[in-house]
C-alpha cells in the first residue's frame, strides 16, 4: 500500500509542476499579446500611448540587459548555477532513495552481480524494475558497487597493517609506487 500510496504522491507532484509550467506558459503568452497589442495600439495624433512607451522600454531593456554584459563563460556558470540550484531543491539521490525499498534493492543487487555491471536494460528487466528508468537503475547501482569498492579497501588495508611485519606484505608495500 505504501509503495501505491508514494507513486500517486509521486504522480500528483509531476500534475502539479506539469499545471504550473502550463499556467506559466499561458502567463507568458499573455504578455506578448498585451504587448503585441499596445505596440499596435496608437493614437489618432499618430504618436504611441504612454503606456506603450514604457512596454517598450521595459522589453528593450530586458532584451539589452540579456544579451550586452554577458559573455558566453557567464551564461554558461549563470546555466550551472541554476542546475545545481535546482539539484539542491530536489536532489536526485533523494528521489531515486525514495522509490526504492527493500525488495526492489535486494532484488537489484542480484541482478547487478549475476549479469554484471553496465548491462542495466538486462538487470531492470530480470529484477523486474521495468516502472523504474535505467537512469535510476544506473545510479543505484554505480553507488553500490562505489560501496562494494569501499568495503574491500578498508578490508584490504586492514589485512595488510596487520600483516606488516610479514616478508611476503612489506616486499609488496615496497614494490607498491605510493607507499
């Protein structure tokens, strides 16, 4: 029930944000007509309304304060900035945890360590993960196997301080270039 329970939540989330961009949209549209409109709009002695005169102003200078000043290395860190702003609202690793419980983990794992890592169609397919994108599929599993990685160094550096006063260990510790 929970699972149904967060894929409606889930759901009626993407509505909302869905409704929003579409108010947003029509918003903006309306704007350019009205503006559209009162640049249209003059008056019989030939000259624009006061009203029209500042539309205009305020579009120029929206269109000059846009486009002067700003170099294309600015609109590229303005467009990261944004990204990691957004990231921030909503993070992925946040969304992506949620989704997942236990049996679907349990499940990916197992499909993960028999099929292999980067065949990640075969492994949502075979765990029966088909609702999920492989690009949650693939996070997940790259933060696994980061996991499993982790575990066997600790592991490995434990076994050899240890060990360090083996023969076999220190001719391996010397032979190593970081040691």
């Amino acid at each position: 029930r929970e699972g149904r329970s967060k894929k409606k939540e889930k759901e009626r989330i993407r509505a909302e944000k869905k409704q929003r961009k579409l108010e947003e949209k029509e918003r903006r549209k309306r704007e350019r007509e009205e503006a559209k409109e009162a640049k249209d709009k003059v008056q019989p002695n030939g000259s624009a309304s006061k009203k029209q005169g500042e539309i205009d102003k305020t579009i120029t200078k929206e269109k000059k304060s846009s486009r002067e000043g700003r170099s294309k290395k600015m609109k590229k860190a303005e467009r990261r900035r944004a990204i990691r702003k957004a990231e921030r609202e909503d993070p992925i690793l946040e969304r992506i945890k949620q989704a997942w419980e236990v049996p679907q983990r349990n499940r990916a794992t197992a499909a993960a360590l028999r099929f292999g890592f980067g065949r990640f169609c075969k492994i949502r397919n075979e765990a029966n993960l088909t609702s999920l994108p492989i690009q949650d599929l693939e996070v997940f599993v790259r933060t696994y196997v980061y996991q499993l990685a982790l575990q066997a160094a600790v592991s490995v550096l434990a076994r050899v301080q240890d060990h360090a006063d083996d023969k076999i260990m220190q001719g391996m510790i010397l032979d190593c270039p970081n040691a």
